[in-house]
C-alpha cells in the first residue's frame, strides 16, 4: 500500500524554532511519521482518501536543550496518534 500525506501547515503556537533548525525538525517529522506509518498504517477512515482540516497533535515537552530533530520526532509522533494505527507489538492488550 503506498501512502500520500501532504502537511501543507504546521504551526507550533508560542514555539520559536531557530531558522538553522528548522529543516532539522522538518526532516524529522518525515522519517519518523514515515517510519510510524509503514509499521502501523492508517486508520481505516482515511483509506478511501479524503483531506482533513487539522489534526490535533499530542503534548510535546520541549526544553532549552530540544533539538529541532528530537522536536520533528515528538511531532510525528502527535501525529501519528491523530492519523495511525499503533503497530500490534506496541497495542496495549
């Protein structure tokens, strides 16, 4: 199954990312939502295709020491619980 996900705005409300560590996070969230999605998959409601408006992303912990790579990673991961289906060796039984 190939899947085709177009983030076309991610806004991180009253978050400054450092211009040098943008692309950082930007790839990031790529390899790791990526990752996520080829282990899981979608949920079956986005199968068919479709857009969403927003999805709302999880809790993210950032300190002065985050890098725009650990913070890419936290994102996708807020994501992937939006959009995903955990893979069966991580769903809780």
């Amino acid at each position: 199954m190939n899947i085709e996900l177009h983030i076309e705005r991610l806004v991180l409300d009253g978050l400054q990312v450092a211009p040098q560590d943008r692309s950082q996070l930007r790839e990031a969230v790529e390899a790791e939502l990526t990752r996520l999605l080829a282990t899981g998959g979608l949920r079956s409601e986005f199968l068919s295709g479709g857009a969403m408006r927003s999805v709302a992303g999880a809790e993210i912990r950032v300190t002065p020491q985050t890098t725009g790579a650990q913070l890419g990673n936290q994102i996708a991961h807020g994501v992937h619980r939006g959009i995903g289906v955990e893979p069966a060796s991580q769903r809780v039984r």
